[in-house]
C-alpha cells in the first residue's frame, strides 16, 4: 500500500479537557480540513461556513493510501493528548480518526505562538492579501527577526517528523503558508521523496513581496521550491509566484514547461482549484437542524428579499465595506426600505491579534449605525450575527435572493460556490474581482471592484431587481461550476502531478 503525509498547522481532530483530566475529541475546524477529510478518511463533520468544501454527513470514507496526517498541536488539551500517546501517534491511544493516522507535533507555546501569530498570520497573511497599512507597518526589527527563527523552529519540526515517519519513496503534501520553508528542509532531510507544497492563500505579486526582508523573501521561496510541485488554487497566483521566482538569484523560470529550476531541482507549478462537494452539501443541509434554522430565518424576516453574506471577520473579507455599501443602496435607493433585509453573518477570527478584535468591532458599530438609522418599529433592516452557527448559515444560503462576497483578495472562497448549489429558488451571486473564485464563476456573477462601495451598491440594486427566472438560469450556472472540481479530484490532482 502506498503511503501519503499530509502536513497543515490543523490537523483533522483537536482536544478539549474536563476538569478531571478526561480527554475529549472532536473534529478539527478549517476548510483545509474539510477539503482533504473527503481523501484522507478523516471525520466528515462540518466545518465553519465558507471554508466546508466537503460539507458533513457524520460519516467517515475510506481512506485509500496509507495516510498519516501531522500536525501542530494548538493548545493545552492538544498537547496532553500527543503527550499520552506514543510519539503523538494519536491513532495508537486508540481515538478514531476515520482511516487517518494522525501525529500531533508537542512544540512548545512560545515558539508556536510566535510562529503562527507574529509570522504566518501577522506577516505572511498579510503580504499575500495586501493587507498592510504601509506607511506605518510591517516593521522589521530585532524582535521580527526572533519571531522569524520561532517559525524556522516550527517548520523544521514538521519536517523532522514526516522524515522520520515516511517510508522510502512515500507522497507528502505539505499545506499553506504556515509551513512555506517545510518542503525544502524536508528535501533535506530526505530526498528520496516525493513532494507537493499547495498554497491556499493568492500569492502577491513581486513589488508588494519584496516588502520582506529580503533573505525571508528567499527563504520562502527556497522553501517552496523544495517541493517537486507547487500548487496553487488560480493561474493568477501561479503566475505571481512565477514572477517572484525570476527575481530569486539562480533561479530559472521557464513558463513554458512551468517549472522553476534551482540548484540543479526542478519545480514544477501547477493550477488546482477546488470545488464542493455538492451531494454532500445539499444532504447535510436537508437535516432537521438546518431545516429549522430556516423557518426560524423565514418567519423573522417574512417575506422581504434577503441579502446574505457569510464570512469569518478577517480584514480580508471587507465587512465593513459591504456594510457601508448596503447603507448606500438604502440611502439611494428608498423603494427598498422595510422592503429588504441584510443577513450578514459574521463569526469571528483570530481574536488573540489586535487588529482583528478591532475590525470585530468595526463590523458590529458599522451594523448598529445602520440599524439606527434606517431601523422602525416593524423592519429590521440588518441582522448581524457573530456566533458561528453553521447550521443557520447552510438555512440562510437556502433563502438567500442575493449572496454578497466583497473580498479585497482571496485564494479561493468557498462561500461564493457553497451559496449557489444550495439556493433554492436561485440567488443572484454579487462577487469581487480579487476572489480567486472570480476566475471561475465571472461569467454568471455580478462582478464588483471590492474598494467601490458605491458601485457596490448599485451591483446589489441591479441583483434584487434581476427577474427571477434570469436569477435561476444564472445560479444553476454557478453550481454547475461550483462543485466541477471537488476536493477529492483536487488532491488526488496534485498527487498525480507528483508522478
């Protein structure tokens, strides 16, 4: 049987902690979980909306290869748990994970917190979605340069331990921006096997790349290019990296045959997108929970339009200028007053940085503005929500007239794809243009400049006013698309290319 690693900083399950010390497992979070759970055998249950590419039926699939899935342990319960068992070998204290063997790396919280905070999250995420605020960050000093060798740490420890746990010639498909140096140390460390390094997150183009240091900017590169493929979700991103490698001293970029070549390794690039998984989705959303959900949606908004957006709040997701835009369609465009409501579903993200508990609360003075302003005594023109509640979310894709997905920049998102196949009357898909999704669903979609609020609004004027058979044509459109490329054609893809 053939043996394939994955390696992701969340892994397929995660922990909780009774006060007497019993253990108890759940299913980890995340769409990268989600996506590779359809492949691996991992726990189908669902993830948070918008990052579900498998969606759940509490069941388990089979898992085909020989799977060992490593990853970091993130917090105390965690760390108990690979502590209790032998190497972390969480399959070995006897938990099922669905067919998947699964390793939790024990590494220590200050190096974690730092490499995953300070870098990957407050650095790398920022780069890559052009996030920074640069007349006044990023600030690279002695203390960046101490985070920096935190997230050395951590990378080397994942690759310490999938060298150590694959047999000779064994597949490792290492994931995202969290373990960027991990293919080429695990290169290092052993060359007889083969490689894959998938980037879920864009990739920036060069002049916004060089914004790091530049013996970083190399490292990541030199990194990456460790791996026998990289992939990525659209061409636009292939196409950045590309273009940062030809400024990597001895490399050669040929985009012809798509291969970067450095220090005598071949590289090759490659474009996989990843779709839903339709018949899963629609099944999980036919259960009695989502059902309700939607009753309950249904009687509190009666028999107005609604407009959906479903998203964590990440300063990437541009709540608030979909907020404002919604505000403007209000403002000039009265006949939709008590005539409309806005579900706007926003959960958390990343609340231990700063500017994230900042943004939070942005969205949520933003809402109260809104329903301040326009709210009476028998119209709600707002709903905000900001506990997650996946099920309420699969209700409200169902309901939706018009789905709202605003990015400023995306590797993929799956909300613009999830909303689509689960419309049931056929909704109206107003999408921005930096959505790596875009690449696929332009043609069906109303497409917007994620910065123009104001064409923003006139978009979501045009969306409600979209006759319903037009909206129904369109949206059938979009879920054919939507779920072409489901996430186990999607890592198998990437498997194959390693041959």
């Amino acid at each position: 049987m053939s043996q394939v690693l994955v390696a992701s900083n969340r892994g397929p399950v995660s922990f909780s902690l009774s006060e007497d010390g019993a253990l108890t497992m759940r299913r980890g979070g995340g769409g990268l979980v989600s996506g590779l759970a359809a492949v691996t055998g991992a726990p189908r249950d669902p993830g948070p909306p918008g990052f579900s590419a498998t969606a759940a039926t509490g069941e388990t699939s089979e898992a085909g290869p020989d799977v060992l899935w490593v990853c970091a342990s993130l917090g105390e319960a965690d760390r108990t748990a690979a502590r209790r068992s032998p190497d972390g070998r969480i399959d070995q204290a006897g938990y099922e994970t669905g067919g998947a063997a699964v390793r939790m790396l024990d590494i220590p919280e200050a190096t974690f917190h730092r490499a995953y905070n300070a870098v990957a999250n407050s650095t790398l995420w920022f780069v890559h979605h052009l996030l920074y605020d640069t007349p006044r960050s990023p600030h690279f000093d002695a203390r960046a340069r101490r985070d920096w060798q935190s997230y050395e740490a951590y990378n080397a420890a994942f690759a310490d331990a999938l060298a150590r746990d694959a047999v000779h010639g064994a597949k490792a498909a290492i994931q995202d921006y969290h373990l960027s140096l991990a293919p080429r140390m695990l290169r290092d460390r052993r060359p007889d096997l083969k490689i894959v390094h998938f980037s879920h997150t864009p990739w920036a183009p060069p002049e916004y790349y060089r914004l790091l240091p530049d013996d970083i900017g190399e490292q990541i590169l030199l990194g990456v290019l460790g791996a026998d493929h990289a992939g990525f979700l659209t061409e636009r991103w292939a196409s950045a990296f590309l273009d940062c490698c030809e400024l990597l001293p001895g490399a050669k970029v040929d985009r012809a045959a798509r291969t970067v070549t450095c220090s005598g390794h071949v590289t090759r690039v490659g474009v996989h997108g990843l779709g839903i998984d339709g018949p899963a989705l629609r099944q999980r959303a036919a259960e009695p929970d989502v059902v309700e959900r939607a009753r309950a949606l249904r009687e509190q908004v009666g028999d107005r339009q609604l407009i959906v957006r479903i998203d964590r709040t990440e300063l990437s997701k541009n709540i608030v200028r979909g907020l404002a835009a919604y505000r403007e369609l209000l403002v000039n465009h009265p006949e939709w007053r008590g005539r409309v409501v806005h579900l706007a579903f926003a959960y958390p993200s990343r609340y231990d940085l700063p500017e994230y508990r900042e943004y939070t609360a942005a969205v949520e003075r933003t809402a109260q503005q809104i329903t301040d302003e326009f709210g009476t005594a028998d119209w709600d023109p707002l709903i905000l929500q900001v506990n997650d509640d996946y099920p309420r979310s699969l209700a409200a894709y169902g309901l939706a007239d018009v789905l709202l997905v605003n990015p400023i920049r995306d590797g993929m998102n799956l909300v613009a794809k999830e909303g689509p196949v689960l419309s049931r009357r056929g909704c109206a898909l107003v999408l921005s243009r930096e959505a790596g999704a875009a690449a696929e669903l332009s043609a069906d979609a109303l497409m917007i400049n994620p910065y123009d609020v104001s064409q923003t609004a006139e978009t979501l004027h045009q969306a409600l006013l979209m006759p319903p058979a037009q909206r129904a044509e369109r949206c059938t459109r979009l879920a054919a698309a939507a779920t072409a490329l489901p996430p186990r054609q999607w890592f198998a893809d990437q498997l194959t290319a390693l041959d």
